[in-house]
C-alpha cells in the first residue's frame, strides 16, 4: 500500500497542473498591452480574430468597407468586452489606409501586430472584366502591401511587431476557374517570403496563413449550408484561423512562425 500511494504520488508530481505546462514548455502570455490592427475585421476571419485577441486584452483597430456591417462587429465585440474602435476604410485606396492607421495611432498608439485579412472572392480571368480584376488585385495585394508599409515604418523606430498575412491555400491549389484570385494570393505568398527575408535582421517577425475552405462570407454556400460543411469537417470555422494566429503570436521569441497551413479536415488539397 506504501508502495503504491509512492508511486502515485511522484506520477502527480510529473503531471502538469490545470493551466500550467511542463518544464520546458514556455507561451507568451500575448495580449495585455498589446495592440493591432485588423483589415477586414467586420466579418469572417478578421471579426473572429478581433475577438479572440480582444478577449485576451489587446486592444484592436479593425476596419471594413461597410459601415453596417463594421457597426454590428463593433457591438458584438465591446459587447464581450473587447477593448475595440473601428473605421469604414477601403484597403484598395491608400487615402483609406493612411487614415485608417493615423486613426489606430490617436487611439491606441502604433500597432504592435498588423493583420492583413481583407479580400474578395475572384474568378477567372476570361469573364471577370478589367474593372473587377483591378479592385480585386489592388484589395487583396496591394492593400496589404500599403497597410505593411505603413505598419513598417512604425515598427521599424522600435526594433520588434509582428505582420499577419492571411493568404489562401489557393496560391498553391490553383483551382481551376479562379485564375485572378490564385494571382492575388500567390503574391501574397510571395510577398510574405521575400519580406521575412528583408526584416530577418530587425526583430519585425512576418506570418503567413494559409487557410481551406473556410464558413465566411466569402464562401458560396449559405449560412445554413454552412454550417452542415463545418460539421462533417468540409470547411473551417473562421475561429479555426484565429486560433493559429494567436499560437504563432504566444510562441517564444526564439520560434519564428514562417508559414502555417491549415485545411478542414475533409478536404483534399
């Protein structure tokens, strides 16, 4: 009996507590004091990350191009608790980006993270006129790359921020029927290779995501339709992706997240 209640009770001594890791094991506590900004925050994957992030105490800039619909995200969000402002912007447009960031700035102070998460839904180049194929590509690429700038010059004065790159598994899929939206994304990929490599030296860490098929408003189901997908594992919740963002943004300084693909689990990609 002596024997047993031992060797028990050195087991319990090895096994991490409740909230608690094993020797080794370090997360940053990521959230309290920090601050960031959130393209495409109203819906989707932006809105589920604001809140995420929000919930674990950093403040959040996020920014839409529909003003309902930014309004409804800023509800929900200071709702939870979430410690959140937000401005109609159109990334596509650098007076919208300019004013978006000069906003987060006399708000919170320069953002420590900058999440480039707006996007439209492309399809292919033969049917999709030149109009769209501009506003589609100055969206999904060239306004992250205006939101990185600036994010940029304001991490660079102190040595240390993280960019966020949500791309798409498209960039390496290459589905037929979707030649301008592959385009935009696999500039993204490329974009956030070749920056990482430019910034290796100043302590500004770049992530890029990769998701699947995700439920958002960006998908061609409908909400009902949805959220059946979810179930049975054929799409990713939006809070899926949040949640890998945030553990890239808990790792320990030493770990660089370069890139992180995640698909539902029913998909094969």
């Amino acid at each position: 009996m002596t024997s047993t209640t031992d060797t028990t009770s050195s087991q319990d001594s090895r096994v991490a507590r409740p909230g608690t890791l094993p020797n080794g094991f370090e997360v940053d506590d990521w959230g309290p004091g920090k601050t960031a900004i959130i393209t495409g925050g109203s819906t989707g994957i932006g809105r589920a990350l604001a809140l995420l992030i929000g919930s674990r105490g950093a403040r959040v800039m996020i920014c839409g191009r529909n003003r309902p619909a930014l309004d409804d995200a800023l509800r929900d969000l200071k709702g939870a608790g979430v410690d959140a402002n937000g401005v109609v912007a159109d990334v596509s447009r650098p007076a919208d980006v300019e004013a978006l960031f000069r906003t987060a700035d006399e708000w919170m102070g320069p953002a420590d993270v900058v999440v480039n998460n707006a996007g439209l839904a492309a399809g292919d180049t033969a049917t999709t006129d030149i109009d769209s194929i501009n506003y589609v590509v100055s969206t999904n690429l060239l306004g992250a790359m205006y939101c990185t700038h600036l994010g940029l010059e304001r991490m660079q004065t102190r040595g240390s921020g993280v960019i966020v790159n949500i791309g798409s598994m498209s960039a390496d899929a290459r589905e037929v029927g979707s030649s301008v939206y592959v385009a935009t994304k696999s500039g993204m990929q490329g974009f956030s290779a070749a920056l990482r490599k430019e910034l290796s030296e100043t302590g500004i860490l770049v992530v890029h995501v990769e998701p699947g098929a995700t439920g958002t408003d960006m998908n061609e189901n409908s909400v009902d339709q949805q959220r059946e997908k979810e179930s049975t594992g054929e799409l990713l919740k939006a809070e899926d992706v949040a949640l890998v963002v945030l553990g890239a943004l808990c790792m320990p300084a030493r770990a660089d997240v370069v890139e992180i693909s995640v698909r539902p689990s029913r998909q094969a990609v």
